[in-house]
C-alpha cells in the first residue's frame, strides 16, 4: 500500500533526524471520509430532493436502516419518487469517479474494487427500481446485500491498518520525542566545579571534577 510505505519512509527519515515528526496516522474512518467520492455521495444524500425517498429505504446513507415492512414492501415508486431516484442515481455515478486518484494512492487494490463495484452496482438497482423491473422490498433486500458484501471486505481492511498502526506506534513515538540537548557550560559554572593548585606565580594546575 503505497501510503503506508510512504509513511514509513517518513517514519525513518524523522528517526534518522532529517524532518519533524510526522503527526499520527489517520485512522480508518478519517481515511475513507476523505475520499472525494464519499464527501459527494455525502452531499448528495443530504438533498431535500431525495428526502420523500427515506420513508421507502429507511436512509440513503445506510441500507441497514430499512425496517421490516421496508423490506417487503411490494410497492413500486411513483412519478416523484422516480424522478428522485434518477437525481440519486446520477450523482452517484458522478462522484464515483472524483475519488479515483485518492483511493489509488491510499487504499489497497481489493478494498478499491469492491468500493466501486459496489457503487455500480447499487446504480444497475436503482435502475431496476426506476423502471419497474423490482419494487421497494426487493430493492432493499438487495442493497443489503449488496452492503454486507463490502463490509467485509472493509472490516479486512481495517483488521490489516489497525495491526500496522500498532506496529509503527513505539517508532513514531519514539520519532515524536525531542532528542536530548546538550548546553553549553558558562565559565562561572564550570569553575565550581573545578580544583586549582598554585604551585608558584607563573603556574597554575587546574583539574575539572
């Protein structure tokens, strides 16, 4: 994963007292949030637009938010909402590609694809939704499952970044502790501390305790 690998060689850089140390790593949640594409979604989900469509899929957010009647629920969606459901559908294929650079550079591979999986297909189940092919019920049955399917594989990833937090913690912690300092002794001081033999006038044996 190239941020780790990054980090790490920030990490042994501070060590080697090249550059200040490094502030403490992400954790996951501020690492996902800081991907463009769910800053977007996030804006998008919050559009009054969209609002009449959360009585039918309990959040746009989240799909463990339907209830029970939600999920079978065996009513098709009218001209408003198809007409939210085709805002909600089009930002989501917009956003997806706003985050493409951020998530190649910060998230392993397999965690990538199944994010963008995931977004494509909940876009074909809107689709779906729009058009008659299914109606509320099963749409959400399957954006649930849709759902669990990514959460594992996020929950792998969060097992693997937490476990390499701990790992680095001792070397940032020690990178982040200020090395010792070293002052320079005035005359006054030093002379405290020092033993001074007049053997005659025009010699002196001095000895440093």
């Amino acid at each position: 994963m190239k941020y780790i690998a990054l980090t790490a060689v920030a990490a042994a850089a501070v060590l080697s007292g090249c550059v200040t140390p490094p502030p403490a790593p992400l954790t996951v949640a501020e690492l996902l949030n800081a991907d463009p594409t769910a800053q977007c979604l996030a804006a998008a989900n919050r559009d009054p637009r969209l609002s009449l469509l959360e009585s039918k899929l309990g959040s746009l957010r989240s799909a463990g938010q339907a209830s029970l009647p939600m999920l079978g629920s065996k009513q098709m969606p009218n001209a408003q909402e198809k007409a939210a459901l085709e805002i909600w559908g089009s930002e989501r294929q917009r956003c997806l590609p706003l985050g493409q650079s951020y998530r190649a550079s910060r998230l392993p591979p397999a965690l990538v694809s199944a994010f963008e999986l995931n977004q494509r297909d909940l876009v074909f189940l809107t689709t779906r939704l729009y058009s008659g092919e299914i109606n509320y019920g099963q749409f959400n049955m399957r954006r649930q499952e849709l759902g669990a399917a990514y959460r594992t594989r996020l929950l792998e990833f969060q097992q693997q970044y937490n476990a390499w937090l701990q790992e680095i913690e001792p070397q940032r912690r020690l990178a982040a502790s200020p090395p010792p300092q070293t002052m320079p002794v005035s005359p006054a001081v030093r002379a405290l501390f020092t033993n001074c033999n007049r053997y005659n006038v025009d010699y002196v044996s001095c000895t440093s305790q």
